[in-house]
C-alpha cells in the first residue's frame, strides 16, 4: 500500500532486530532492515525478502547512513550484545553505540523521524540497589572489560536525550533486561544458550563463580510488545523493559537440566571481572505509562526456546563459539 509508514531498523538480521522486522511487518508497515551483519544472521529475516513492504541493507551504520524517501520511524537496534561479541569486537562495538547513534540521530532529525534507542539493563552496571529504577544512575566501571559495552550504551543515552532537549527530536529509549527466545545464537556468552547448548551437548554447565547471582529472563514476545508499546507513547526518558523474576543461576541451570531431561552436572568458573551479582528491572513506569507487562511464563517461553535450538543443524549444536564477526 503506498500509504504504508516507513520504519528503518538497524541491526535486523540478529535476534531483537528479526522479531522487530516480523512485528511490524505484521502491523503492516513497509520495512527498512539494515545490518552490517558482524553479528547478525540473514537466515533470521530471509523469510521476509519476498515480501514488497521489505527491503534490506547491508550496512554499517558506524559510517554515514542514507535512506532514500520518507521515514517515519527509527528503531536502532545495531550493536554486539554478547559478551563474546563485545569483547572479541570492542572497537566496533564503541563505534556503533556513538557514531552509529550520531548517525541515526542525525537521520531522524533530517527525516522528522522519531527515533527509538535500544540501551540495555547493563547500564546500570553491577548494581547496588536491587531492582533497578530507570531513576538509578549505576554502578560502572568505564574501563574494565565490560565497559565498552556499558559505556557505548550510556553515551548512547546521554546524545539521544541530547538531541530530545536541544533540537527537539522524538525520542524513545528502552532499557532491555535479559531476554531470551528463538533466533538465539548459541554460545554467544549468554548464560541461557551457553546452557541449552552444554544440554544438548552432554556436556557439564559451567556457571561463573557460585551461581548465587541473579538475572531475570523476558521472553522475546513479551519484549517486542514492549518496545512497540513505548515507540507510540508519548515518554521520552528510559524505560525497562524486561520480566522481574528474578532466579539465581544456580537455580535456572538446575531447570535447565531438568528441561531438557538430562543428567548433567553444575560446574563452577572464575567469576568474570564486573560480573553483575543482581538483576532485576522495576517495571513500574512500564505497567503505568504503557500498560505493559510480561505474560509468558519461564517455563513456557523455555520450552518453546528449547524446542527451537534442538530444531537446528547437528553441526551448529555441536560448534561451541559462534562469532560471526570480522575484525577488519
């Protein structure tokens, strides 16, 4: 339809970004996906390419960003989000949350765009209150191992609300806790696949330190629902988005095991240098302004993942490190 609006999605071929695109194309919006694909996986929106309201870029949004005709909506969603990823690929993770969001920021200005910037509950660092409000500013340290991810994504946040305030931009920010589903890489450092895939191995789970940490895990739709929610509200500061609750390690390794009907056994690694101990979203500003909260149980949104990862190639269950990256 020509009256169709115009969304830009940034980093559409990994995990968030595919079911970002499958969401509002479902809404029936013509569909701009862009991804350098360092990360990201063409086979997550090849379902998508024969549709006429889609259309893909191979892009990288660290460098200048030029999309022909109107655009009424940017959602960015470009950037490594795994451990693996962000450590391997610091630079370009660096580049992608400050001239990547320059870039974008500097788009939706010229296109009258409102822009949604996707941050992360790993902001708030190691955190010393638990939940965390969007109200706590953090506990980060900028130049361990983690910081380039942490502080890519507060610079990200400090020149969206820049941008807000000085030239009066629309903008939306979302802060995403743990969330998990279909279209995971596998072993790409994230505790739930890193488990699933040791599961479906044979292998022993390994968790960091003595597994009394906490993490609180949203299932993507859930998530999606969110995001879409606060895209069309009217509130420009951060906002969690993710499920509060909250489960030890320890513990979900022992329902991962269970899951998948395995005799597999716990074992324990050094903890990672600024490893959070807690985490936990307050939601309360997302059930008052967006009406919005998780609905699909741990147990549920588990299995249907489960189920998904077993559904994939022998080959790639049994390759332990997925890093589609290059170092160029």
């Amino acid at each position: 339809m020509a009256n169709r609006k115009r969304v830009l999605i940034t980093g559409a071929a990994g995990f968030l970004g595919s079911h970002l695109c499958d969401r509002f194309i479902k809404e029936d919006f013509h569909v701009i996906a862009m991804d350098n694909l360092i990360t990201g996986d063409l086979r997550n929106i090849e379902h998508l390419f024969k549709l006429e309201n889609f259309e893909f870029y191979h892009h990288d949004v660290s460098k200048f960003v030029y999309v022909p005709g109107e655009l009424h909506y940017i959602l960015h969603f470009a950037s490594p989000a795994s451990p693996i990823d962000y450590l391997r690929i610091p630079i370009q993770t660096l580049k992608v949350g400050s001239l990547g969001t320059h870039n974008l920021l500097g788009l939706a200005r010229g296109k009258k765009a409102r822009v949604l910037i996707a941050s992360t509950s790993e902001i708030y660092g190691d955190p010393t209150v638990n939940p965390q409000p969007e109200e706590y500013w953090g506990n980060v340290n900028p130049i361990g191992p983690r910081g380039v991810y942490d502080e890519a994504k507060r610079f990200q946040e400090a020149i969206t609300m820049a941008y807000h305030t000085f030239h009066g931009l629309e903008t939306r920010i979302v802060r995403i806790f743990n969330t998990y589903g279909p279209r995971m890489r596998l072993n790409d450092g994230r505790v739930l696949p890193a488990f699933i895939g040791q599961a479906l191995r044979g292998e022993s789970l390994t968790m960091f330190g003595n597994g009394s940490q906490t993490r609180s895990f949203c299932y993507v739709d859930d998530l999606i629902e969110g995001i879409y929610r606060l895209l069309f509200s009217d509130y420009a500061l951060p906002v969690n988005i993710g499920n509060p609750d909250e489960i030890t390690i320890r513990e979900f390794g022992e329902e991962i095991i269970k899951l998948t009907g395995t005799d597999q056994k716990l074992i324990s690694l050094p903890l990672p240098t600024d490893d959070p101990k807690q985490r936990r979203p307050d939601i309360t500003k997302a059930k008052e302004l967006l009406g919005w909260e998780p609905k699909v149980s741990r147990a549920e949104g588990l299995k249907i993942t489960y189920d998904y990862f077993k559904s994939l190639p022998k080959t790639e269950i049994e390759h332990k490190d997925f890093t589609y990256f290059n170092k160029k």
